[in-house]
C-alpha cells in the first residue's frame, strides 16, 4: 500500500496502525528467504505504536541510537551508534515515520546486487516468466526488497553511484536522489563523503514528494548542506540523450515518455554525453578513492578490537583484512592505489580534471532545460545467480547511466514504467534535472508516474503476488 | 665542535587557546582526566561530520598578521593519512594544499629575517602513554586547532633558532592566540637540518620531531649537526627523535619507510571563502618589535629587554610612567628594586602592596629633587611590607633630601675629618678613593644627599685644599 492510500484508510477509519505493522510483521516472517533485513522492530513497535506511524525500513548504514547499526559488514556487527541520522529524526518528528527494520545491503554500500553483504545476498521478490529469483541490485538491495515485498511502506537508502536508482529500476518502485546537500548526511556511515547522498525508496512519485519534504532543510550537523530553493516555472523543454545503448524496451519507453511531454507543449531537444566512456572509470576512481580514506578509521583500535599481536602495522592488516569482505578490500585497495604520490595525478587528480570538463557540458545541456529523460540501467536486470559473477567490471558498469548524476550532484528519480515483455521484470526509466532543481523535477516526476500508473498496474503487490 | 655550514628550518606547532576543538564542540583546556574531553567526532565515529570553528579563522588571521604574511581568501582542508593509535580518524585534517597565511617573516633581535613559508590550521592527535606494559590511549587532545608554522631554511645558528622561538613566542603571546606553556605541550617544534655541499647548495636534511623546550630544540640541534658531520655513510634523508637522556637523535623512518600521506581535499569541510574586509578589519595590538623601538628611544637597552618580554611588568611600567618626565627612573625602581623584593617575598609584582602609583610618586619625588634614589630605595621596601603613601613615609622618617649646602659642607668635613688618611691619598691623586667618599657621605646622611651634590661639593673643597 502506498503512504497516501495508508492516510485515507487512517482517515475513514478502515486501518489501525497496529494492525498494518502486525500485517508487516506477518509478510517480514513469510518472506524471510529473501534475507532482506538485518534486524528489526515489529514487535516492539506493535506494541508501541501511535496510531498514523508510517512504518518505514532504513538501510543498515543509517544510524539509530539504541540499535545496532552494521552497514553489513563484520567490522561493525555490534556498533550501537550515540547518535541518530538527522534525516530519519526528521521523518519520525515531522511525519510520524517509525523504523521497523534496517534493511540488507552491500557491505559499506559497495556493490549493485546485494551479494556482498556479511549477512548474505538479498533476493528480489521478483521472479521472472522462468521462475527465477531476481536481484534486487544494490547497494541498497535490501531497502528495495522490503519495499518491493510490502514489508514497510517506504524505506530509505543512499545512493553514490546509483544505489537507490538501480535497485529500484530492477524492482519496480521509485528511487529519488536528491541534489547532494539537500539532504544532511549526518548519521549516515561515510562511503565516499563528496558522492554519498541520502535517497528515498517509495511506491510512488506522489509518496516520495511527501517524503523528500520533511527531510529537507539545512543542518548544522553537516555543513555541506543547503537549502532546496521553491520550483522554478517550468522551460517547457526536455532532453533525450542519443546513442546510450540500452535495452529495446526502455528506449521504447524514453521515446514515449518524450512525446508524453510534447503533447503538453514541451520542446524535445536532443543531445550527446562525450563523456560517457570514460565516465565508470572515473566514478570508480574517485569513490574508491573516498571509501579508502572513510574506511581508514577502522583499524582494530577502536572497532572489532580482537586481533592481538604484536606489531601495530600488522594489527592494523589482519583486523582489515579479516573484517573486511573482499569487494571492500578491493575497492580500498584501488582507491590507495589511485591517490599515492606516485600515481595521484595520473588517476585521481585527471578524473577531477575531467569531471570538471563534463560539469561544462553537462551545464550546457540543462542549461535551458527543465530535465533528461535517459535509461536508469543498461540492461533489464540480473537474475541473482547472474549477480554472483566473478567479474566485478561487469557489475561496475550497470552504474554507467547513474554515476555521471552523483558526480556533479545532480537530483535524479527512477520512475518504474512497465514490465519488460521477455522476461516478466521490471523496468525503468531515469529522470535527471540541474543541481537544486528538485522540487521541479519531482512536480514533472509525478505526472509521469500517473501517466504510466505501474504501481497500480504491474507492482506485485497490487496484483496481489506478495 | 664548532657548528658552521648549516641551515636549519623550523616547524612550530602552536595549540591555539580557543574554547572548544577545531572541528568539535568539545572543550579544550589541559585539565581534565583522561577521555573527559572527546566528542563523537573526535573519535571518528561514523556518521560523524566536522564543524568549523570559527574563531580559529580569526587568530590565524591575527598570527598571519603578526608574522607578516600574505592571508589567502581562499584556503580549503585536506586529509593527511596514516595509521596510529591516537589517530581516531586515521587521518589528519590539515591544510596541505592552500594554506590561510603565506611568505611573511619574523626580525630578530640583530634585523635578520627569519621568512615564513607558511602558516596552516590542522587538528592535534591524542597522546598515547606507555605504562606497565600496556599503551594507553587519551584521546583528549584530538582535535585540538593547532597552527604550523613553518620556516625557510634561513637559521644558520642555535642562538638564532633560540631568538626565532623567543621571538614568536612574544607575538603569540602579544596576539592571545597561544597560552604558550612549552610544558603542557602548548608548542612543539620540529628541527630540519642539513649540513651545506661543498658547491653551497642546500645538504641532505634530517628532520627530528617533538622537541618541546627549547633547550631540547639546542641540545638538538647541536646532536643532529655532531652526527650529520661525523657521518662516514652518505646521507639519506631520515625523520628521528631526539634521546633527552643521551643527548642524540635516533632513527625513527628513513625514505624507504617514508609514509604516503595520499593528501586528498576533506569534502565534508566546504573551502574557506574569507572576505579581503574581513581580513583587513581585524587589528593587531602593539607587538614587541614596535614597542622594542619606542622603549629604546628612552630606555636602556636591558630595561627594554625586560619589559619587552614580560607582558605584566610592561603594564605596570606604562601605569607608573603617568605624568613622569624620567622613564628610565620608573624603569629602574620597577625592574631592579621592586622586582627583587618580589622574588624575595615569592609574590606576583601586581599583588603586592606597591602600586604603580607609588612608583609614580616616587619617581616625581626624585625628579623634583625632594629624595634621591638612594632613599626611594629605603622608601620602595617600606611600602612593599607596611603599605602607606609616598609623601607619608618621607615625612615618618625624615627622609627629605638635604639639600642646604651648608649641612651637606659640614657632613663632608666631619667624614674628611675622621679619614684624614684615606683624604690626604685622594686629594694627591687616588680618584678610586672618590667611592669611598661616597659612600661614607651617604652612611651619615642617611642617603639623604643627591649623589651629584656630594661630588660636586667634595671637589670644590678638595680643589680648595690645593689652592
């Protein structure tokens, strides 16, 4: 059920808050296989509930007092933060929204499918036409499986190359990133601190808008925070990049979500990303980059104080290397590599460089544009078992459409479209506008999601599958 | 050994006397047990995000100033990482690419120019003590705002890194940016020395850490050059620490250990934008060269010394010289007479019962010839134990000056009279006896005769005699 057809049923008094969480509690037992939560409250809440809570899941690198919080890592399998992340505190004061789970996801949201998580890999609740499991993506595959499974009735994730998006292409809900700064990442576990950016997990656009505003405002807590200025007048022009190879279907969908726009006025402008080889490498270059000197802290000291000897540098190696997972060490491992002296300005001073160039063009684009419609992900979705490749490029490069976005801070939304024809699973569609132009993105969001109307069409709750 | 050919750099790290941490609300004071003053920052906890404080811009800028530098309006803060114990975040947040403060310099005593390379804002670690076989963490001081200052190679002796270090210190202490007690570990210095090629161009440096008295930073100095010089093997370029006990530096990395600090911006910190009004409206107060030059107009150069680098004292000095045409009388009184009693007395000079008035008191006393110096003396240590007025005690104890020329005639003759000897020795020639004379004549009187008059009298009637 959607937050606002929640609210309505509050209202004529045919739900009680009570008996939604026990609903949830039932479905979280039910879908257990699909591993998709790390630890959670129903039963607390069940009991301690006001009625018009909105029950929500958070993805485990979000902190709560009083909670474990493990960013699916075994470092920090016992952390009980002192502190709780500013925009759930806001959520929870301004709208009533209670955490009912920390949802999976990849360990230190390293990764696109889930896998890497300490607890194990999340399965999506979709299946496809041969009957097999699919995953949900990631690194915030938990928060979308939730969601997807109707375990919560919005969840929250972080996205730094496209982890919200992604997963939410793959299971059919909405996944909105917000310009970076408009939404305080105080709380949040550090991955790449120019690039992470708290993002929303809904059923529907109109759910989200409620969501996004009672998140927003700046925080003294983080001061790279900035307020999100009123929805500008729209320019009446949308954007359609060429030559970005994807899937048939979701091309199909672009093109249609165009003329959706035309009819209203709107000018189709077409345009080209140069950038667009090179710009995975650079992604990866520069949150590695960041992962590797956030996750320096975690060195046997002050977290998973176990290992005993009698060298400092060798405690230091044998608590990272033991409680580490083995993407994170490799991703620490590129990200030192790309910032020694020797080879910084060969890796990760010229990525800056270009990316100072791509902001050029891409500020040309959008420069008179209201948005772009492009694909959220190449491909249509990988099975689970796809997912478990050995081949980590393989993952890296279902990002080439979504990095670009949190490299220059953009506000960006996945908005679900239909089912793809071949294999029964979701797909979707990515809408990009120019930094603080979120309210007018969201505003246009909306009447797309209404146009395509996939919650009430295809979600497997509706028809009932979960 | 004589220590020539070299040149030294220093690198001063000044921990600034704000209220709370650089990036934290925590306090910053040097009591306080162990961990009582950490916040969720300090210790990197994740999720943790740093604030600036503010006011660790304005002393930057007021030492930038101080040292005459160039302030930067942009300057930004960068990473610094390495792995340590008392390194919480394992890593530093320092200003490695755009410092606040650039190219000034600090003039010596002697006028020679120590250039400033740079000045830049960084977090202190925590201090880790060895006891009973185990390392114990107090992470109080993470995160503490320190300033480096960092030299040219332009000190080419230990007495000119010592005055360099006086020197810095009298203008930390003139801008209140420092509470500058080197035992609390306020400042810390760093020493980089390398001995010259033969060509004169630059030698290989050595660099020795956490010297945190300046004697240390001699002995240190003076260590390193022993063992560059005396070194058979070619040097390499080494980070040591310096043995206080044995008096030498030892190794504690060499190049091949030599850590890549993998420098990258802190994003989670905007870049500082300062304003060129806001850098100019922040004004320095009087520093010591200025008031060096404007004491030594009427002041000898050792009074100028020691108010120069005693804040208090100069104060009192400045209260005292109200409405007096003499300075160096005030000075004199203060620095010789009162100073002393002090010391004696084991008290502060602005807590003991002899106010800068009093001083002002007497000197006029003096200048209008009513006492002479010999008897503000007397005077001066009357009022440090019973208090009382200037013009109380005079008249207690008869203390006016004698200024009848008659009663001063008749005092000599009555000491001439009873060292007819010691008279008859000077009168042929033995000026050396003129002291003796003196001296005697102010026995008697009580040091109630000008000295000038004495002399001036007594030759008149040693010239007579002769006629």
């Amino acid at each position: 059920m959607t937050i606002t057809h929640y609210k309505q049923l509050l209202l004529d008094n045919k739900i009680s808050t009570k008996e939604l969480i026990q609903d949830l509690y039932t479905k979280s037992q039910k879908y257990k296989h699909l591993n998709t939560i790390i630890s959670n409250n129903y039963e607390t809440f069940i009991s301690n509930c006001s009625n018009g809570d909105i029950p929500i899941a958070l993805k485990d690198n979000f902190c709560i007092t009083n909670a474990i919080t493990t960013a699916a890592s075994q470092m920090l399998k016992n952390y009980v933060s002192p502190i709780t992340a500013t925009v759930y505190d806001r959520l929870n004061k301004n709208l009533n929204c209670i955490s009912v789970c920390k949802a999976n996801m990849d360990e230190f949201a390293m990764g696109s499918s889930g896998k890497t998580s300490f607890f194990g890999p999340t399965l999506s609740p979709w299946k496809n036409n041969a009957g097999v499991y699919m995953s949900p993506g990631g690194s915030s595959s938990g928060s979308a499986a939730a969601l997807a499974s109707g375990l919560c009735l919005a969840s929250l994730g972080t996205d730094t190359g496209g982890s919200v998006r992604q997963p939410a292409a793959w299971c059919g809900l909405v996944g909105f990133k917000p310009t970076y700064g408009a939404l305080s990442r105080f709380g949040i576990i550090d991955y790449a601190s120019d690039l992470d950016t708290p993002a929303i997990f809904t059923h529907t656009v109109e759910d989200c808008i409620l969501m996004f505003q009672n998140m927003i405002g700046r925080d003294n807590n983080d001061y790279t925070t900035v307020d999100v200025p009123k929805a500008s007048s729209p320019k009446k022009k949308v954007v359609i990049i060429k030559k970005l190879e994807s899937d048939k279907t979701i091309q199909a969908n672009i093109e249609e979500s165009a003329k959706f726009f035309e009819a209203k006025g709107y000018e189709i402008k077409e345009a080209y990303f140069s950038f667009i080889d090179y710009v995975v490498p650079i992604y990866y270059i520069l949150s590695c980059s960041g992962a590797s000197s956030n996750l320096a802290r975690y060195n046997g000291v002050l977290y998973n104080n176990e290992v005993s000897l009698n060298e400092l540098n060798d405690i230091f190696a044998k608590t990272r290397g033991e409680f580490f997972g083995e993407e994170v060490q490799r991703r620490l491992i590129m990200g030192n590599y790309s910032m020694y002296s020797g080879h910084v300005d060969g890796f990760y001073n010229k990525a800056r460089r270009i990316l100072h160039n791509m902001w050029l063009e891409v500020q040309n684009i959008l420069k008179d544009a209201d948005f772009i419609i492009m694909p959220t992900t190449p491909g249509i979705g990988m099975t689970a078992e796809e997912s478990k490749t050995d081949n980590p490029i393989k993952m890296y490069l279902t990002d080439i459409y979504t990095c670009f976005v949190n490299l220059l801070g953009l506000p960006a939304v996945n908005i679900p479209v239909e089912l793809c024809p071949d294999h029964g699973t979701p797909l979707g569609i990515q809408l990009v506008a120019n930094v603080l132009e979120d309210h007018s993105l969201l505003s246009h969001a909306n009447i797309l999601d209404k146009h395509f109307n996939f919650y009430n069409k295809n979600s497997l709750l509706q028809r009932k599958i979960v | 050994m004589e220590m020539t050919n070299f040149d030294v750099g220093l690198e001063v790290h000044v921990q600034l006397n704000t209220n709370s941490k650089l990036f934290s609300e925590s306090k910053v004071d040097d009591s306080g047990m162990a961990n009582s003053r950490v916040k969720y920052f300090d210790l990197g906890l994740p999720g943790m995000l740093p604030k600036l404080n503010e006011g660790v811009i304005e002393k930057s800028i007021l030492l930038g100033k101080a040292l005459n530098c160039s302030i930067n309006e942009y300057s930004r803060f960068d990473r610094k990482h390495y792995y340590y114990p008392d390194l919480p975040l394992s890593f530093q947040i320092t200003q490695f690419y755009y410092p606040i403060c650039e190219h000034g310099y600090i003039e010596l005593k002697s006028g020679k120019r120590i250039q400033i390379r740079r000045i830049h804002i960084e977090t202190d670690a925590g201090k880790m003590i060895h006891e009973g076989g185990l390392s114990l963490i107090d992470y109080n001081r993470c995160g503490v705002p320190l300033l480096e200052v960092v030299t040219e190679p332009d000190i080419q002796n230990i007495e000119e890194a010592t005055q360099f270090v006086k020197e810095l210190i009298l203008l930390l202490k003139a801008v209140n940016v420092c509470n500058c007690n080197m035992e609390h570990g306020n400042i810390r210095i760093d020493v980089n020395l390398s001995i010259r090629n033969h060509d004169g161009s630059l030698g290989v440096r050595s660099e020795i850490k956490n010297l945190n008295s300046l004697k240390f930073m001699c002995d240190a100095i003076e260590a390193e050059y022993k063992r560059q010089k005396n070194s058979v093997e070619t040097l390499t370029q080494t980070t040591r620490g310096f043995n206080t006990i044995k008096k030498t530096t030892f190794l504690m990395r060499d190049k091949e250990d030599c850590f890549d600090y993998k420098y990258v911006p802190d994003f989670n910190i905007p870049p500082l934008h300062i304003d060129r009004e806001y850098i100019d409206s922040i004004t320095l107060p009087e520093l010591p060269g200025h008031r060096r030059k404007k004491l030594s107009e009427y002041l000898h150069y050792e009074s100028v010394d020691v108010l120069v680098n005693n804040i208090e004292l100069y104060n009192f000095f400045q209260k005292a010289c109200n409405n007096v045409n003499n300075r160096q009388l005030v000075a004199n009184l203060l620095i010789t007479d009162l100073v002393s009693l002090c010391k004696k007395a084991e008290i502060e000079v602005y807590n003991c019962n002899v106010t800068e008035e009093h001083l002002r008191d007497l000197t006029i006393e003096i200048e209008n010839k009513k006492i002479t110096s010999t008897t503000a003396k007397i005077i001066l240590e009357e009022i440090f134990n019973n208090g009382k007025s200037v013009k109380e005690i005079i008249k207690e104890k008869g203390l006016s000056m004698i200024s009848d020329i008659n009663e001063i005639e008749k005092i000599i003759k009555q000491v001439i009279s009873q060292n007819t000897n010691k008279w008859q020795k000077f009168t042929s020639g033995e000026d050396k006896l003129l002291k003796f004379f003196i001296g005697k004549c102010m026995q008697i009187s009580g040091g109630k005769i000008h000295y000038d008059s004495i002399i001036d009298i007594l030759f008149k009637i040693k010239n007579t005699v002769i006629i």
